[in-house]
C-alpha cells in the first residue's frame, strides 16, 4: 500500500514519536520548542500527546 503524501501529521495523533526525524520536526515545531526540549519532554512523562503538552507549560 502506497503512502499518501496529503497526510502530513503523524499517524498516531495521541503520541509522539521522537524516533523518527520528520515527527520529530513536527512535533517540535507544533509546541514551539526545541527537539531536545521535547525529547526531555517525553523521557520525562512518557509519549503521550497530553502529557508532553502539560509538561512544555503549552
């Protein structure tokens, strides 16, 4: 099955994925701070979307 290149957002909406370079960028971007402030983020609180928010004060 092909990729469909007009879904820009990450799959998995409730998580964020720091592994992969262009989610990364996405998320990082969507909270308006560093990859390794979000990286920090979600070792600190675990992937979920929710929780990464509340820990970047967003």
């Amino acid at each position: 099955m092909a990729d469909d290149l007009k879904n820009r957002g990450p799959k998995d909406r409730d998580r964020v994925n720091t592994s992969e370079d262009w989610e990364l960028k996405y998320w990082s971007t969507k909270f308006g701070v560093t990859a390794d402030q979000l990286k920090a983020a979600v070792k600190a609180v675990g992937p979920m979307v929710t929780d990464v928010r509340k820990k970047l004060g967003k």
